[in-house]
C-alpha cells in the first residue's frame, strides 16, 4: 500500500468532507485525512477503522495568551497524529525556517508525526539543489518517524508535473542525503503537486516513492474514488 495524504486546505465545506471520508475503506491505515482545524472534531467522529487524521498547522507557542493560535497539545486531544508544516503556502506568508523549526520542536513534544513539505520553482538537478531542499528540513535529529514531502512549487495546483524520471531522481537522492543525515528517523517519502488519477499509477510505481500528498484531486468524488483505490492496491 502506498501513502495517501489529503490536504483539504481552505476549501469546501463539512458536508463535503463527510462524504468524502465516507468513501474511504476501513483498514485504509496509509490514509491521512488532513482538514481545515474547525473539522478535524467532527471528521474524528466519522473517520474509517485506521485512518489517520492530520492538521495543516500547528502553532509555535505550548500555551497561553496568543489569540487564534492552535497548540499541538489541543490538536492531539482532538485526535491529531500527524501534522502538516512547511507547506509552500504557508512558507511564502509567514513560515520561515526558524517558525518551521520551532512547529517542528512543538509537534514532537507531543509525540506527533511531522509531514514536512520542501519544493522549489523548479526540478531540482543539481547535487547542490538536493542539498538546498534537504536544508529546508529542520533538524530530525530528534525525531522517530517523519514524512517528507517532495512539493515542486510550480506543481501545486497547476496541473503541471515534473516528469515520472525526475520525481524519481530528486526522492531518490534526497532520502540518499537525509538517511545520512538523520539515520534513526524513518522517513517516509512522497510526492506532492497536482498528483490525479492520470498520474497516480505511474507515481505509486515509484520505489522511491512512499505515496502522495494531494490537493485539489482528493476534493473531487471521481479523482478521490481514483486515488484511493489506486493508493490500496500500489506496494
Ligand atoms: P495539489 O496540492 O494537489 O492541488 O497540487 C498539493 C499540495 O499543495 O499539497
């Protein structure tokens, strides 16, 4: 089975996600449901046998007065796992490298599993520009088990890709520098940016690849219907 991340993001609305998470298979334990923070309570409630539920955002702070703020103890109370950072759209508003690490340090005080997304405007093809998205990635020195997300920048929600070879190349030689980096974490790779049933085959088929991180696709009944029965029988 290969990995199916869903990032809700901003969009839609609670009956629409209802009826998504109800097409989702009990036993789809490499499914994670990730919905705006408002709807993680009520996604909880109706989620398959397995499925794991994530939040697109954490907050730096552990407590206190910081009006709007989400910290990663409340999201694991309301039955959080796993949590989403360093996505591009939140790296080109507010989310610097230092607030990446620093949501990083509070997502694994409460032992959660951090989804960490690294992209740039293009493939990357030099050795120098694998060690640029590797240093994109805070430290996991201390870290048990984290996902990275491959996300070229120009690929989210345009419907552009880069080729099947080159999101193989760029997995293979970054889990090559992060395995040497951060040898005790096991990382789980994936692919993000415009992922759909055209290309999810050809993806999961990928030994680099440990599955998908998808947008727009995993909102459409058809392309979700797609992408989960592809995701099931991928190894
Ligand atoms: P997309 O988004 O599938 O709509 O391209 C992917 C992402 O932003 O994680």
């Amino acid at each position: 089975m290969s990995w199916l991340l869903a990032n809700w993001k901003a969009n839609t609305d609670l009956q629409t996600y209802l009826k998504l998470v109800s097409m989702i298979p009990d036993g789809s334990s490499t499914t994670i449901i990730i919905p705006p923070h408002p709807y993680i309570w009520p996604v909880s409630k109706v989620l398959p046998a397995g499925v794991k539920l994530g939040a697109q955002d954490v907050s730096i702070f552990e407590s206190g007065a910081h009006t709007g703020e989400v910290t990663s103890e409340m999201l694991k109370e309301m039955g959080v796992s796993h949590v989403l950072v360093g996505h591009s759209e939140r790296r080109s508003s507010s989310d610097t490298f230092g607030i990446v690490d620093r949501k990083l340090s509070r997502i694994l005080s409460e032992n959660l599993i951090p989804i960490i997304c690294c992209g740039m405007d293009k493939v990357p093809s030099t050795q120098e520009d694998i060690t640029q998205l590797a240093d994109m990635i805070p430290s996991l020195d201390k870290c048990a088990e984290a996902f990275i997300a491959f996300e070229p920048i120009f690929a989210i929600g345009t419907g552009i890709t880069p080729s099947i070879e080159q999101i193989d190349d760029v997995l293979k030689k970054l889990a090559v520098v992060l395995r040497s980096r951060y040898p005790k974490c096991k990382l789980n790779c994936l692919y993000g940016g415009s992922v759909n049933s055209n290309n999810i085959e050809k993806i999961n088929a990928l030994s680099s690849c440990d599955g998908v991180l998808v947008g727009s696709s995993s909102l459409n009944e058809k392309q979700w219907e797609h992408l989960i029965k592809s995701c099931k029988i991928s190894s």
